[in-house]
C-alpha cells in the first residue's frame, strides 16, 4: 500500500518572503496562517518551510543558533502551535528544514567549544591544530575562501563547509548524534509530519581529512567533492532512523548534492532503514556556463533533450529499488 507522501505535493515556503501579517515588512507564521485556505485550493498536500528557528541570518536562517526556539520576526512558538494545528485542520502536513550538519556560530555548543580544548563541548565540531603555520587542508568554503577559520582561545581551526559562522558538527561524536536526536524529536512530538534534510550527505568526513582536488586554477580544492556520502553516512542514517524517526509516521527528503542514482538506491531503498528519498539536481544544473568565472549564474538554455535524459535516468534506475522525488 502506498504512504501518504508517495502522490504528494510539496510546496516550499520561505517564510521571510511569503506573507506578512503585522506590516513590518518581513514574513511570519501568522501570514502564512492567513494563506492556509489559497494553499489548499492550490493542491497543495504538504507544506515545507525554511528555517523558522532563532538565527543571526547570516545564510537566510540555515545558521540555527537555537533548534527549539522561533526567530522572532517570525512570531513565537505560540503562534507555531497554531499554525500546525490549522495546517492538520485543512487536511495539509508540515515539513521542517532540518539543518544538522552545522550550526550558527552563536550557538551555545559553539559558544562553549571555543572556549578550551577540555571542556564538555570541545568535540562537538570539527577542530584541528595549525599545519606549517596555515590551514589544516586545502578546503574551500562554499561562501568562498578557506573552510577553515582560526580560534586564538584554541590555538586551533574550526571547519565550516559554508560560512564562516556555520561551522560544521562533528557526527564522530555519539553526544552530537543525541543532541540531533532530541531536537528531532521536540519537533516530531509537536506533531510535525518530517524533515527535509539540509545538506545530509556532508554529516560524514573522510577519515584523516586529506586535501581535496584542486581544478581550474582555484586557490581552494572542492571540499564537496570529499565529504558527499563519506563511509559513515549509512550508518549515522540507519541510526536516525532506528532511534527517532521509525518512531513516528513521517516524509523524509535528504538534500544530497553530487549523489548518483546508485547513492540514492542505498539511502532510500525500500526497506525503510533510511530516507525516505532524496534530491538530486542533475537536471537543474544542466546549461553550463562558458564563461567559468560565473558558474551556474549564467542564462544558457537547456536543451529539452538533456533535460528529458536527466528525468529519465533517475526514473528508470530508482523504478522498484527506491522512492524519487522531483525537485522544481
């Protein structure tokens, strides 16, 4: 028998964007109250929003400095409680951004291991001593420069895969892994029916953390290219979801750039031991740029041909071995 997401419409909300219902400017979890009727005649079945939680927005909230807190432009947890309610009242579920291979800088557990190397939060993220006086590898960030940013209090770098004010967990740590798993569960006990995976397939870094490769004359090597689906993946993922998420009955997307069809068989594969299916962009990166300097900012069109390929070849290699999903 089919699960409820599998003849789903999910529709994206970014909330900073969508409705405002107090004429500040910015919009809240009551303006999207306000549009819950619109949705619905939309066809719309679920509803994923964009970070909510309390965050200094240095990358648009996907830097959490509190996972049980709302950002208060947004409204409070009151006005949260409602909006669910009303969003299960008009027959629709609700799926959050679950944003766990970093944090904010702000952040308590960051805030505390910075401070020393002997702490209780010292191996909640990824620290290294200096080597030859620099960076520990060749890592670039995705926000540009260096993945790594030096702590005078630690005589150590921290890496941040993105900002500098996201610096990236360390699953390696079983206390982390916990602490992922109780936020998940504040939120699933609330009611809300899943998670859309920020970034998921970063959570595992390759053993030793050696340079990355280095191509086009980048000052940086491609720390993306390192870490997607490193060994641990499969494990830290069978383990969500054997101690939270096999618990409830909810959607799970991953965000799992780079990944192949034959990634996504594995971490979504019918047994249900993992996700439930992932996003792949193959299709919306097509339309290269010939002018590399501009990357994918560029308005190159894409041939039918090649996008009907991409479509296809993820259709037929997940047909009977796992869920796919379209990303549009």
């Amino acid at each position: 028998m089919p699960k409820w997401f599998q003849d789903s419409v999910v529709y994206q909300i970014y909330p900073r964007s969508f409705q405002d219902s107090n004429s500040d400017g910015i919009g809240d979890l009551n303006g999207i109250s306000q549009r819950l009727p619109y949705l619905k005649k939309l066809g719309v079945d679920v509803l994923w929003l964009n970070p909510i939680y309390k965050s200094p927005d240095v990358d648009n909230g996907y830097d959490i400095a509190d996972y049980e807190t709302i950002q208060p432009v947004y409204g409070t947890m009151s006005d949260f409680n409602k909006l669910l309610a009303q969003i299960h009242e008009n027959g629709l579920k609700l799926v959050m951004d679950l944003v766990v291979n970093h944090t904010s800088d702000q952040h308590k557990w960051f805030q505390e291991s910075k401070k020393s190397r002997d702490n209780p939060y010292a191996d909640y993220y990824i620290w290294r001593d200096p080597v030859d006086g620099h960076e520990p590898n060749n890592w670039g960030s995705a926000f540009s420069g260096p993945a790594w940013t030096y702590v005078p209090e630690r005589g150590q770098y921290y890496l941040h895969l993105f900002a500098t004010g996201q610096p990236d967990l360390n699953w390696e740590n079983p206390q982390v892994r916990q602490e992922v798993y109780s936020l998940m569960r504040f939120w699933l006990d609330k009611g809300v029916d899943g998670f859309r995976m920020d970034v998921i397939n970063f959570i595992s870094k390759p053993v030793g953390l050696p340079d990355a490769p280095q191509e086009g004359g980048s000052a940086y090597g491609d720390s993306f290219a390192i870490v997607s689906g490193e060994p641990r993946l499969d494990e830290f993922l069978r383990e969500m979801n054997r101690k939270v998420l096999s618990k409830y009955d909810v959607m799970t997307v991953g965000e799992m750039p780079d990944s192949t069809p034959e990634e996504a068989i594995n971490y979504t594969n019918l047994d249900g031991t993992e996700l439930n299916m992932i996003f792949q962009f193959q299709h919306v990166n097509l339309g290269g740029n010939p002018d590399p300097r501009l990357g994918k900012w560029n308005d190159q069109p894409v041939k039918l041909s090649e996008l009907k390929e991409a479509l296809s070849r993820w259709q037929v290699e997940l047909d009977g071995k796992a869920w796919n999903s379209l990303y549009w």
